[in-house]
C-alpha cells in the first residue's frame, strides 16, 4: 500500500518545486513508517532533507536510522536507486524526482 506524504507547505513553496520520491523500507522499520511510499519534497532536496521530513513524519525513524550527530548509524543501509549513498555522497546525495530510496536496518542472523 502507498501513502502518500507532503513535506508540507513549510518544505514546499509551489507545486511545480516539488520532486516525488518512492521510499521503501524494510524489517523492522516497516513498524515505524508504511513499507513503500512516495514523498514530495522540494526539488534540491538530498537524501538528508528526505530522511527530516520523514523523521518529523513518523516517530522514532530518525532514531533508528541516525546518531545523536546525525550521522548515519553503522550497519544501517540506505540506497538511492540501488546504490549506497555512502558511495555518492552521504546524507547529501542529491534526490531527483523519480528516485527510490531504500532503508534498511541493522540485520542479525546466523
């Protein structure tokens, strides 16, 4: 199921400034957020500003996925259209409309 989710009118001055993003998540964040969706957020926006809006959206998604600092967790992986950002630049990896951004927590196993 898909939910559509605004940044809202503080993140989006005009309709024509937005991008859609398709975000997917998996294991135990599907309890925090839908497991796919699509946001719009501001055309510019990165990885970093999505993973804001998001946390403001859904309680404890940034705790899960970001440090105190903001950093990225270890063992957390986020892929923009397949790729792990922190190969293309971070939480600054630029988002273009269309993109999928895949969030994945730590995995234990054995």
């Amino acid at each position: 199921m898909r939910e559509r989710v605004d940044a809202g009118p503080a993140m989006c001055a005009t309709e024509e400034n937005t991008i859609r993003v398709t975000v997917r998540a998996f294991a135990m964040l599907r309890d925090l957020i839908p497991a796919d969706n699509v946001v719009e957020v501001p055309g510019g926006s990165t990885v970093g500003d999505l993973l804001t809006v998001l946390s403001a959206r859904y309680h404890g998604l940034g705790d899960a996925l970001l440090t105190p600092t903001g950093e990225v967790r270890a063992y957390v992986n986020i892929l923009k259209n397949g790729r792990n950002i922190h190969f293309s630049g971070g939480l600054e990896t630029p988002l273009e409309d269309g993109d999928t951004v895949a969030l994945f927590p730590p995995a234990a196993g054995g």
